[in-house]
C-alpha cells in the first residue's frame, strides 16, 4: 500500500484539485473581503480548471478558485472566482435563488432539520399522535425539489421524513414513520408546512444487518484470497499523473463531480495520442415512482445538491480495496471554508481481468494465450441512506469502461396492501418504492485531436431478394450527426446502436478515420412524465445522449445551481443554439442508469448492483494493440499444472 503525500503540497499540474494551502488561502481571502461572515457558510469550494485554450496555449496558466457563498441569515447567495496568485477576486455574482436555484445542501443543515422540528409544536402533536417523541426519531434531511406547493418559491426548503431509531446503533431505515412529511425552511428555521394523514402502522422488526440474530452463523467455508505483487504495482503516479503502461492520465477530485480524470492518452508505438480530454460523472439524479403525497417529491440530485465529492469515504485496505493499494487523500472545504482531507479517498491499483486473447491452431500447432489486466481509479461515496462506486477500468487493448456500483439501503415506507403498484414489500409490512438511478457522464472528446464527430451505427437488416437470395445479409446503417438539435438519441439495443466519435480528419491503415465508440447499455431513460417537475430538472436523463460544441462554462448537464432549481439550464440551455457538431471540438454527454424494483433480496442491505458504458477503439490502432503484451511468465505455481508451473 502506498500513500502519496500531496493533500498540502502546492499544485505541480494546471488541473491538480486545490491543496489544502490553497483552500485556506481562499478562505482567508473572503474572510479579509468581508464575504464569509458568522452567518455566511461555504457551500462549495473548489479549483476552476483553466480554458483548454489557455492549456494548450503554453503560456502562463492561471490559478484561479470558484466558491459558492451561502448567507444563512438572509439566504443571499454569491458565486465568487478568486485569482489565488494575485490573491484578487475576478468576480462575485448575486445568485436569485428563484431563478436560478439554490446552493447545494451544506452539511450543518443534516444536523439542524432534526433541532428545528424537535422545536414546533406540530410536529411533537404528529409524533405525539403516534405514541413517539421527538427522540424517538430520526429524520432524513431531504432535497426538496420545486413542486406546486403555495409559498415556496425562493424559500430554501428541505423536506423531512422520520424514522424510529430505537437505541444509538439501531439502523432507523427499516422503521419509517408513514403518512407524514415536514417541508422545513432552513433559512427562516422553521416548519413551513406538516403533511399528516395520520398514524399507520411502523415496521418494527430487528433490521440491523450485522446483528448474529440476523445473520445467523457466519460462513467458516471461505478460504483466503490474496492477492499480491511482490515487484509492486506497474504503475507510476507522478503527482497526479498516472501513468500504466501506454496509458496515461491526470487524477483530478472535485467536491461536486468526486473523480474528474483530464488528459486521457494513450502511447501508440512513440507517439502519444489523445482520446479524452476530460472525463467525470457530471451529474445523478434518483427519481422516485411513488405518488404520495410524502414521496411524489422524492428526486436527489445526489452530485448538484449532495455534492458527491464532499461525501467521499474514507477506504480501508483488504475491505473496500484488495491487492497492491496506492491511495491519493484529496482534500475538499468544508462549511466553514477549512480544508477537510478525506484520507484514503482515491484507490488506484491494477486487476487481472481475465482472458486478453486466446487461440489454439491446429493448422499451425501452436497455442497461445495472454492474460488480461486492467487499471483500476475509484472512489466512493455516502448519500443518505445510498453508497455509491464510481470506478474507472483502463485495459491493455485501449479500452475504457466507467461502472457505477449502488449498494447500501434501500430507502423505505410502510407497505400501503397488496398489489400496492408503485413499491415492493421487502419485509413484512415493509416497502420499498420503485425509483431509478440516473447518472450522466460528460466526456470531452479528443479523438486524435479535437476536429471529431459522431456517428450513429445501427444493425440494419436486408429483406430477400435480389443480391440477397438466401436472406443472410445483414449490414450496418451510419448516420452523421451534425447538429446538436439531431444529436440528442436514445439507444435501441434491438438495432446494436453505438456511437462512433471519429477524428475528421485522420484516417488509419485501411483509409477510414480513427475513432473510438461509445457502447451504451440502453436500459430506461427516465420514467417520469413529460412536463413534470422532474423531467424539467433531469432534462439530461430523457435521452441517452446528447451532443454539443465545447464551450467554456457548460459544465454541468442540469445546471450550475440544481438545488430547487426551476429546470430551465443545463443541457437543454446549452443546445438552443443548434451548433454544428461535425468536425468540431465536441463534448459527449451519456445518460445510463438502473431502474430498481427492489426485490426482498435488496434488504436489508442492498448487495452492489451495477451499471455502466464502454469506450473502446474502433480503428484508432492500425491492428491489435495489446500483440506486445508477453505471456505469463513461467514460475507461477499452480497446483493443476503437472509440474506446479503455468506457461502461456
């Protein structure tokens, strides 16, 4: 295991996350500007990445940080940029939260909702009518979205639902308090409004998912596993640059996006070339199915509301990460503007992943297999009730693949009866509603340059008849996208639709221009109605991509301020103009997701379920680019083998 000492060392790369130096230099900046007073809280700090055009420039490259300020007094919002080399302030923006949407949820806000309820009357009378105290429960501070509610535009809100915790350790999810919501404005600290349709029965059977009642015996039949690499690991990270054989890398970490990986390039026999300039999870959004009244309001934005990156664990050797460990500590801001390291936030280590190719010819009599591996950057994240896995897999031949992995519990209502048609009983008298997993990753592409294009390729099928006369033939459609108005798309799994990002301008071996191509899993989009609230907000999740022209400032695919935002910005915004996209500098963004039904199965913890997309060269390499890769080295003991080695 290796730790890199760099959480408050000064930034060696234009695109490293801001140092714990830099952090308190910003902080002591606003402080001495008179913008973080004793009322006013950071809700988000973290580095503005310099303009492409300026990295490529080769001149001086700036230093520069952007902070969201929340006054909690007054709810006054300020979207600051400080120049951190000068120590100046570029600008600072008065944010209408009406129109524009709220600062993401700080985390003195989790803690408060529970006090400011404890105090009003109607909510001790709501628990007091079910036989509970205000210690009796616990609340989960919500997202509150932007409904048809009388009273709230520009209120910062959030929504409380109560769970009976019966001692400190008690995992209060398998116990919800039904029928009942409190919409509680953070600012004002009061409840705005209880929703009680009275007492209903609470779940109250023994939950707690380690607890040897629940368990049972353990297992005693599992063998140990190790994994190890006596030479280290084949990888180097210089700083943040990671570099795994030809593959190589910036590492980069965000309070909002968690990992953002820039700089995507692969060596191609001494050349090195691009693929992606920069590559993160833009955006999540978990919508739920259920229409009541306590839930129809239920979408978390987990990474423009929560900010994924903020919430990132802390991982631990042989449990979260196995094999040859090298951990990165990124270092976020908190409230208060101070930094807050998140030891062993990053895992970076390498996998065998099976088979890389395989043939056995008899023609010639020979054999041959190579082993595949893969490199491996991660991060994980606590939401709530949700974890969540965000892993990036770089292989030998040139492929990249992201997979997100949910895991953790499931959240929960009392189950309404049977054939109740918008959840699942997971237990008894327990539910889980229906709801979705959403993400967006935003790719930036630079497929050999950045004069790419997309192109749509579909199965295509060729009736019988002429030139076809025993129906065989199938072929391949290919359709150029060439304005981002043409360039939102949904997969279709029945057609094998994939999108080919080709360099324009480049053209391989066999005279047709390199590309890589995005294989989508295609599973549902978003569920929600057209028109709603919801698809309003997560316009960015209607369709499984969307294409448009890079430009400065178009970060995020739902909007800079998603908290109680009106559904106006992000990607829709962006592409009003109807750019061209063909031959362009183009950015790719690509929705994918689960849809969950939860099984009982899923409780009472949920094992990881996973989802994903796939990036892989079609025609960048003139041939197979991992034909250099050697064979197992002989000296690996294997009890199978006859004579306790393995040759490739």
């Amino acid at each position: 295991m290796t730790i890199p000492e760099t959480a408050t060392s000064v930034a060696t790369h234009p695109l490293d996350p801001l140092s714990a130096t830099e952090i308190t230099a910003a902080r002591d900046h606003l402080v001495a500007e008179g913008r973080l007073g004793e009322s006013v809280r950071v809700a988000y700090l973290s580095l503005r990445e310099p303009a492409k055009s300026v990295l490529r420039s080769g001149g001086p490259v700036p230093r520069e940080a952007r902070a969201i300020l929340l006054d909690t007094a007054t709810g006054a919002t300020t979207d600051v940029l400080i120049d951190l080399r000068a120590g100046t302030t570029i600008s600072a923006v008065d944010v209408d939260p009406a129109l524009s949407g709220q600062a993401p949820v700080l985390f003195e806000e989790f803690d408060a909702i529970e006090g400011i309820l404890k105090a009003d009357e109607g909510w001790r009378s709501a628990l007091a009518s079910r036989g509970l105290t205000p210690d009796d429960v616990r609340v989960a501070p919500l997202s509150a979205g932007i409904f048809d509610y009388d009273g709230e535009e520009g209120r910062r809100l959030l929504r409380g639902l109560a769970f009976v915790q019966r001692d400190e350790h008690d995992y209060a999810w398998g116990h919800p308090v039904d029928q009942l919501v409190a919409f509680v404005d953070m600012i004002e600290r009061k409840v705005v409004r209880i929703i009680d349709d009275g007492p209903a029965a609470i779940p109250m059977a023994n939950d707690n998912f380690e607890d040897p009642e629940i368990t049972g015996p353990l297992r005693t039949d599992l063998k140990p596993l190790h994994i190890t690499q006596p030479e280290g690991p084949s990888f180097t990270l210089d700083g943040n640059v990671l570099r795994w054989q030809k593959w190589d890398l910036h590492v980069g970490f965000d309070a909002r996006e968690g990992l953002v990986l820039g700089q995507i390039g692969f060596d191609d026999h001494g050349t090195r070339r691009s693929i992606v300039e920069r590559a993160s999870i833009a955006e999540m959004v978990v919508p739920y199915g259920d229409p009541a009244p306590y839930r129809s309001w239920q979408n978390y934005f987990d990474t423009g509301e929560y900010l994924v990156g903020r919430d990132a664990n802390s991982l631990e050797l042989g449990c979260d990460c196995l094999g040859e460990i090298t951990y990165l500590s990124p270092v976020v801001a908190d409230d208060f503007g101070n930094p807050r390291e998140i030891p062993q936030g990053i895992c970076i280590h390498e996998e065998d992943f099976g088979l890389l190719w395989k043939h056995t010819d008899e023609w010639a009599q020979h054999r041959s297999s190579r082993r595949q591996r893969r490199l491996v950057v991660s991060f994980f994240t606590t939401v709530g009730n949700y974890d969540y896995g965000f892993y990036w897999y770089f292989s030998l031949d040139g492929t990249i693949q992201f997979e997100a992995k949910a895991t953790g519990i499931v959240f929960t209502a009392r189950y309404p009866g049977e054939g109740y048609p918008y959840a699942s009983q997971i237990a008894p008298g327990l539910a889980a509603p229906y709801h979705q997993h959403l993400f967006c990753a935003r790719l930036d592409m630079a497929v050999d340059g950045e004069r790419n294009a997309v192109h749509e390729l579909d199965l295509k099928r060729v009736p019988q008849g002429e030139g076809n006369p025993h129906g065989n033939a199938f072929t391949r459609s290919r359709r150029v996208l060439g304005t981002e108005s043409e360039a939102r798309r949904r997969a279709d799994g029945s057609l094998g639709r994939v999108w080919e990002v080709v360099n324009t301008e480049k053209r391989n071996v066999v005279g047709e221009p390199v590309a890589y191509t995005l294989f989508p899993e295609g599973q549902p989009t978003l569920a929600a109605a057209d028109g709603s609230s919801i698809s309003r907000r997560a316009a960015f999740a209607t369709e499984h991509l969307w294409v448009t022209r890079y430009a400065e400032g178009e970060r995020y695919p739902a909007g800079d301020f998603v908290n109680q935002s009106v559904g106006s910005p992000g990607l829709p915004e962006f592409q009003k103009a109807d750019r061209g996209i063909d031959g362009e500098d183009i950015v790719l963004w690509h929705s994918f997701g689960l849809t969950h039904f939860p099984r009982t199965e899923d409780w009472p913890i949920m094992p990881v379920d996973y989802t994903g997309f796939t990036l892989k060269p079609t025609g960048f390499f003139d041939k197979n680019p991992a034909l250099d890769v050697p064979p197992s080295p002989s000296g690996h003991a294997c009890a199978h083998c006859p004579d306790g080695e393995c040759r490739c």
